[in-house]
C-alpha cells in the first residue's frame, strides 16, 4: 500500500451532547408529527414546520443561539445525523417562516402537547399552579410588524419594579414534577388578575384538564377571578390579601387554637427540629358570596387555613426594630431643634417627623404631639412616643398569612394545604430555567407574531427540560434513599439531578468521522459511568448513541 494510501481524508468531529435523549423525548411527545398535521407546509418544501420546530428546541436545549446561527450550531452538533435535517435548509427566513406558522397554532398545538404528555409520561394534573413573569426586551419594534391578534410588546411593571417593554409570559405547572402544561404570551401590560379566566378555560378546552385546583399568589383571588372559579367549580388555594376584617378575625382566635403543622421545607430538613421554622394553624370555615351567572348570587363555603410562620413573624419584628432604630435617631435630631432657624414651629417638626413615620411604615406605631415648654418661656416642644397598645396589636399580627381553599378536610387536612400551596418555588424555578439555561432573551425578532412563536417553542423546550429533569429524579427515587447523583456537579460533587445539570453532564458526547485508507469510519466517543447512569436514570438506551458508531463506507 502507498503512503498515499494511508493519508487521512477527512476528520469531523461534531458534538452529540443530549441530541439523542431530546429526540427520544420529543418522539414521545409526537411533537414532528403534531406540527405538521396543525400547520403543514407546501409539498416539496425542504424541510417541514415539525422539522424546523424540532430543531429550534434541540438547540434551546443543547447551545441556544438566535435564528441567523442556527445554521452554524447544526452543523456543529449531529442535527442531521440525529434528527434527520439538513443544517443548510436551517436558513433564518424558513425559521421566519415557521415561527409565524407556529403562532398561528399556539393554542391548539400547546393543547395536544400536554394531551400526549399526560398520556406517555404519566403526568399528574390534579393539582396545577399558576404563575406569570415578564420577559424584558430592548431595541426597536415597528408598528407596522405588529399584529393585534398576537401578544403586543407594551410598558409594564417588570420584577425589579421599573417600567420596561416587554411581553407577560403565563405559565402553568404541575405539582408532580413542575412540568408546565399550558403556556401563553400576553400583552406586556396584562396584569396578573386578567389571566385567570382565560386560563381555567384553555385548560379544559385546550390540554383537557377538567378536574384540577389551581394554586398561586394573592392574585389569583380577586373578585371577579373567584366567582368565576367557584361559578365553573375549578378548585383552588391561594393566599388571601390582608384586610382589616382578616386581621380582627385572626386576633379572635384563641392562642391555644393556634395547633402546630407538622411542616418542614427541603431545604430546612437536615437542621436539628429546635432550629426549624415553626408553624402553627387555625383551620376554619366561611362562606362567600359570589354571582351565579344568572344575575343573582349564590353562597359557596370554602376553607380558611390562618397560618403563623415563626420565621416570617421573626423577619417581620427585625425589620420593625431596625426600621424603629432608625427613625429615633433622625427624629431625635428633629426633636432637639424645635424652635431654631430649620424648625420654627412645632407643627413644621411634627409634619418632618410624621414624614419620616410614613417613609418607615410606623406612622400608626407612634403618637407625635406638639406643645410649649414652661421652662423655655413657651418655646415650642414635639414629643413622638410609641402607642403601646398600637405595637402590641400589630406584633401580634406578625407573620401570620391566610389559604383559602375549596378542597374539602377530608381531601386534604391543614398540612397538606400547607405543604402543597409552600411548593409554589417549584413554577418560580421553571421561570428561571427560561431565561437561564434556556435563555430566552434577547429574542432577535422584531414582528410580535414571530415572539408568540420563538415564545411556544422555548415552552415546547421547557416541557422537554422539565420531563428530563422529572424522570431522572423519579427514577432515583425508586433506586433506594438517596436523591443525589454521584459527581454529577464539577469536582465530583453529588447533586440532585436537574434539567439544566443532567443536559450539561451529557453535553461533551462526540461524534467522529474518519476517512484513511479509502474507507471512512464513524464511532461515539466512550461514554463515561455518570453518562450511563443519567441514560439509564432517562430510560433512553445507550444504544440511542451506538447506533451513531461503526458506520463504515
């Protein structure tokens, strides 16, 4: 044989990563086959909108990167080897083309999705929590790409409490994993209490979730939101917003009533039970009084749990004495100089201090009154004391909080309220997964059609991400005690596993293509003892990626 003959033709080595587990994943989804039956494409076109739609969530999984180099990421990862599409027809004006397919089925498809996952992942949807978050954007957007039937970019509050354009984004989840089931843009505006109807109405139209309680914030109660609750029998718990009525009613209860929950969070469990949070409740009954559709009113009697948390009753006190400390001090120096050139008046005082009061939430804690001093020849005075009876009223009212719920006693007693209505972090998580690992921003589109549709397919990518995360630690759960993956995190540390953890231990997987001597050989870098665990852990074969091997030409 001639050196020639020995020389290397062709070295490509391109990353498998997750590839294989999110095409197993989106195979049970039926997630091709359901875009393309909503919204199909003209024949002979290259590439189908379940194609496209397939490779836009890979990537959200895999390396996001926006539409003009989704071209380069497919060519760098095993797209085509592993999902069937060619990387040049990934170009950004068929992505275009897609998204605004896409938001045109949003609902229908978002529907079915959650359908087909109850049905092959064995979801659980009796309980549901609900909960939105503003997605930020920058940059121009004109108006003549805005369309009135698609969620509008508009000024609202975001979470650090600016005004900023953005989008609300809805999301819903289960209790059983955090795997959202239903998703929906809404206009930047939309405030939180306007979602609630829509929602209980596309959950049974759309996804067919017909028997569930709905869980989330004080929002979730408003008038209007509860008597459509109760009218339609959709259960719920939520807490309710202090009123004076609620803090008299609570005052009432006898202390001895106050019973302990036997509730500890995760995160407090491996504390010694003396340094816990604490909780105690009083379980109660009441009855609301709510429209019944037919122009009268109908009274239902729900449940109210009056909860006090020993931790928030102990922030609340220390915020109150270092909010107290430090007015004292600024009023001491008001105080000092009633009757010179900054102060002249006693009133003039009294309205700084009472400012100050205000600014500090202490203005009902403190009496503020003016005066004349005898011993200074009728030199005005202020004096600003505590009302006594005012902070003990108002400590005893420290870190206490009302659920109010439909579900009956015997369903759920006081600490299962608790503890499933305390599991409301979980839907907070799947926000931060979006804009984190999934990284929803920036979003480089500028038609507000185009958004709801990048928008549906970062929830397609969430489902995905959620299901693996639920199905590993399900899987843990059934191997023994432990809930730790051995060095899953850098240093070989042991975790839990998580969506964004388990997809980074798999990311390094390659794929290498050589071509010596005329024949070109394929072969799947060796999977390291973590990888195979999170496979088996993911029910997804090892053979998903050997199959990828050992091709010869």
């Amino acid at each position: 044989m001639t050196p020639s003959e020995h020389s290397l033709r062709e070295l490509v080595v391109k990353r498998l990563g997750a590839l294989p587990v999110i095409a197993a994943y989106l195979e049970r989804l039926q997630l091709r086959e359901r875009i393309d039956a909503l919204a199909p494409v003209r024949e002979g076109a290259h590439l189908t909108n379940g194609d496209v739609v397939v490779a836009l969530v890979a990537n959200r999984l895999t390396a996001p990167r926006p539409l003009y180099d989704i071209v380069s990421w497919a060519q760098e990862w095993a797209v085509e080897e592993t999902l069937g599409i060619r990387p040049g027809a990934l170009n950004d004006d068929r992505l275009g083309r897609c998204l605004d397919d896409l938001a045109a089925v949003h609902d229908r498809l978002r529907g079915e999705l959650t359908v087909q996952a109850v049905a092959a992942f064995g979801l659980e949807t009796k309980a549901l929590r609900w909960d939105l978050t503003s997605i930020l954007v920058t940059g121009a957007y004109p108006e003549d790409e805005q369309d009135a039937a698609y969620a509008r970019l508009r000024y609202g509050y975001g979470g650090g409490g600016e005004r900023q354009k953005q989008i609300r984004w809805l999301q819903v989840t289960t209790d059983d994993g955090a795997v959202p089931v239903w998703e929906q843009p809404y206009d930047g505006n939309t405030t939180d209490v306007a979602t609630v109807v829509d929602t209980m109405v596309a959950l049974r139209e759309h996804a067919r979730c017909t028997d569930f309680v709905l869980l989330g914030d004080s929002k979730l109660l408003s008038v209007a939101n509860r008597a459509a609750l109760l009218a339609t029998e959709v259960g719920y718990t939520a807490p309710l917003a202090h009123t004076p009525a609620l803090d008299e009613t609570f005052l009432a209860i006898p202390t001895e009533d106050l019973v302990p929950l036997a509730y500890v969070s995760a995160r407090e469990r491996a504390l010694p039970p003396d340094a816990r949070t604490t909780y105690h409740g009083y379980d109660s009954v009441a009855e609301v009084v709510a429209p019944d559709g037919a122009g009268g009113t109908r009274g239902h009697t729900v449940r109210r749990l009056f909860v006090v948390s020993s931790e928030e009753r102990a922030a609340r006190r220390r915020n109150r004495a270092r909010q107290q400390q430090r007015a004292e001090t600024e009023i001491a120096g008001i105080v000092g100089r009633v009757g010179s050139r900054w102060y002249p008046t006693a009133e003039r005082a009294a309205a700084k201090i009472e400012a100050i009061l205000e600014r500090r939430h202490l203005r009902d804690l403190y009496a503020v009154t003016c005066g004349t001093s005898d011993e200074q020849e009728g030199r005005p005075t202020v004096t600003c004391a505590v009302r006594p009876a005012a902070l003990t009223r108002v400590e005893a009212l420290d870190g206490y909080y009302v659920l109010e719920t439909t579900r009956p006693a015997i369903e759920a007693d006081a600490v299962a309220v608790l503890t499933e209505w305390k599991g409301q972090w979980q839907i907070e998580h799947r926000h931060r997964a979006a804009k984190g690992p999934l990284h929803i921003r920036p979003l480089f589109v500028t038609s507000n059609r185009r958004v709801t549709g990048l928008v549906t397919i970062l929830g397609i990518a969430l489902l995905v991400f959620s299901l693996i995360e639920r199905a590993a630690r399900r899987a843990l759960a059934t191997e023994g005690p432990g809930e730790k993956v051995p060095n899953l995190l850098a240093g070989h540390v042991a975790a839990r596993p998580t969506g964004d953890n388990v997809l980074k231990a798999l990311r390094e997987i390659t794929r290498v293509t050589v071509a010596l001597a005329g024949v070109r050989q394929r072969w799947v870098a060796d999977l390291s003892a973590l990888q195979r665990t999170l496979l088996r852990l993911l029910g997804v074969p090892e053979a998903a990626y050997a199959r990828l091997a050992h091709e010869i030409q």
